[in-house]
C-alpha cells in the first residue's frame, strides 16, 4: 500500500500519523504557545509559538488535527480559521524581529471555507501570508507531514526549504473536489489523484519540495532525532546565507518555467482534452 496516488491520500489522512503538537513535543525543547491574531481571536487550528533547536532559539508553527474526534472538533479538523494565518503570520514577523527561524508543519484539507471565515478575510489573510513569507529576512523550513491543501497549506509553505513526509500529500485540490468538478462524481477521486500529480515523488520530480522523508519507523523516538539533526543542519546553512530572500524568489520564479514547447506533442492535445475543433497550428 502506498504507491498508488490515492492509497497515499489515504495515508496522509490516517488518524494514527503524528500531528504538528507531536512533532512540537518530540523534537524541540521549552516550547512555549502562543495565541491570538490581535485582530479577532485565537484559532486552534494553528499552533505556534516559541523553542529551542538543539539550544537556538526559534519559531515553531504547526497546523494540528487532532487524533480523537473530541481534539478534531476542536481544532476544526485542522482547518484554519483566518485568524489563525494571521497568528502566524504575527509569529513570523515576531521572529523576523528577534532573528529566530521559522519551522512550520503543515497538515491540512484546506482553509475553512464557512461563511463565517470568508467574512472576516480568509482570502485577502491567506494572500497576505504569501506576500510576507516571501520577503522574511531569516530562514523559513516547512514540512509537510500528512494532507497539503490547496492555499490553506501554502500560506505556510513560501519557504526556503519545503520537504515531504513519504506518505504526505500536496495539490491544488482534494482529489474528491477535483472529481467532483471534473465528472460530478466524487467517487472518481482515486483517478483524480492519479492526474493531480500529489505524491511527494511527484512534488520532488517538479521542483516543489526539495526532500522526501521516509517514513519506516514513523512517530518513534528515531524518527524525531532524524528529523530533529536534519532540521538542525538545515537551518545551520541557511543562517549563513547572505543571500536568502533572493534565493528563496528564485525558488519560486523556477517553479512552472516552461524551457521548450513541443509542438509535435501540442498536436495531441485536443483528443485528449476532448476538444477537437481547437487548431494548435498557430503556436
């Protein structure tokens, strides 16, 4: 179980994976939460707040689930609210000011979509973490350790360094929202999840993560260690990077540059898109 793309989805979403507290807890030391966006309220969908790396001080955010399904009604199912991006986002620039790094894990559906949420901002918080995040002066690491939805996981993950569990997922879209847009049928998500290109191998062969962690003895004292001395190595390099919020640009300007169009291939496109009457001659 594993290898196909939808077996995986369903790996993300097992209740028994480690959730962002249990990475908290296990691999930094004093952490200290901090709550509330200053503008509205506290969101438990997002947890952050301050610890130490291996004695550095830094900047810890973790969007968390919940195991049970009393701890998952209560944090929303680790669906966001926008007064918890802009927790963080108040986090980051705290860090900013103090030049600790950020550590975010990112576990998600998506952004809450309630009416509520859409009321007070949930676009105009999420876009305002990507613009941040892009021009943060310390070392930003971001790893995505079950589901990557859509903006709600990216508002977390403009990062220097983004990597994936083995078994963690990243897309646009749930797998069950594209079929349903597609084919008005939910029950094609496995095919969907096959076209999203989702998988951590897939996110790694396009340049969107930068490593895959494997997952063989997930949520054991060893399995933290690891990531601990790797976040730890990580963030070493990038403090000394001079050059880190360019570099962190040309991350992203890379991601979806096209260097050669293939015209003989654009020829097969229509049949497969199902739109024969379009002409591609003229590309």
């Amino acid at each position: 179980m594993g290898q196909n793309p939808y077996d995986r989805v369903k790996l993300a979403r097992d209740n028994s994976r480690p959730t962002g507290l249990d990475y908290i807890k296990n691999i930094f030391q004093g952490f200290i939460e901090l709550h509330g966006d200053r503008r509205f309220g506290d969101d438990a969908a997002i947890v952050g707040g301050l610890a130490y790396l291996n004695k550095s001080p830094v900047t810890v955010i973790a969007i968390e689930k919940g195991h049970s399904a009393k701890e998952r009604a209560m944090r929303n199912f680790g669906a966001p609210h926008p007064e918890g991006y802009r927790k963080a986002l108040r986090l980051m620039k705290q860090a900013e000011k103090f030049g600790r790094p950020v550590i975010c894990f990112i576990d998600t559906s998506g952004a809450y979509c309630g009416i509520g949420a859409e009321e007070r901002g949930q676009g105009q918080a999420i876009a305002e973490n990507l613009m941040e995040m892009t021009t943060l002066c310390v070392p930003i690491v971001s790893l995505l350790v079950g589901e990557g939805g859509s903006g709600g996981a990216l508002a977390l993950a403009v990062a220097d360094r983004v990597w994936m569990l083995k078994n963690s997922v990243y897309s646009v879209i749930s797998p069950e929202g594209c079929a349903s847009i597609l084919w008005k049928d939910p029950s094609k998500a496995p095919a969907a999840a096959a076209s999203l290109k989702l998988t951590a191998e897939d996110a790694k062969s396009l340049g969107i993560v930068e490593r895959i962690l494997p997952e063989k003895d997930l949520g054991t004292k060893a399995f933290y260690e690891r990531i601990r001395a790797l976040l730890s190595e990580e963030i070493g390099k990038l403090s000394k990077n001079p050059d880190l919020i360019e570099k962190r640009y040309e991350r992203f300007r890379r991601m979806g540059a096209v260097t050669e169009f293939d015209i003989a291939s654009a020829a097969t496109w229509p049949v497969a898109c199902g739109n024969k009457g379009i002409n591609y001659e003229h590309l």
